[in-house]
C-alpha cells in the first residue's frame, strides 16, 4: 500500500470514528475521541515510532477527529446540528 493509500485509508478510518463519535451524546464524545487517538499511540509505538513521535501522531489524530465531528455537526450530518 503507498502512501496515497495509506492517507485514504486513514481519512475513511478517522470519517467513519466521527461519525460513531457524533451518534454518541455530547457528553461522551470526547472521552470516545481520547479513546480513539490512544490507539493510534499504541499501535504507533508498536510500529517503531518513539515515544514522543507516537505522542505528536496521537495529538493529531485526536486534533483531526475532533475537527471531523465538528464539521459533521455543523452541517447536521448524522443529525448531528440537532443533537
């Protein structure tokens, strides 16, 4: 798989835990979201990455995740502008 692949991969992946994310209550979601990224610290980690990059990689994930349920709540995707 190429990198293109693995990007595509990755942005479906993190569509599909904002969309789990968003079915949530609000009051759950940032607890699922912190959840999320944390896997992604360890199989970092698992993979060769230092402790810092695997960090750095965890904080984006959660970043982009978090960005990704906003967005979907916004446009009321998963009657997510209604929850």
């Amino acid at each position: 798989m190429d990198s293109e692949e693995r990007a595509e991969s990755l942005m479906g992946q993190l569509h599909h835990w904002a969309m789990e994310a968003v079915a949530k209550p609000r009051d759950e979601r940032r607890d699922f979201i912190v959840e999320v990224a944390g896997k992604f610290y360890e199989d970092a980690v698992k993979n060769g990455l230092s402790e810092a990059q695997a960090e750095e990689w965890r904080m984006s994930v959660e970043d982009w995740l978090g960005s990704l349920v906003e967005v979907i709540e916004t446009s009321g995707g998963a009657a997510g502008g209604h929850a």
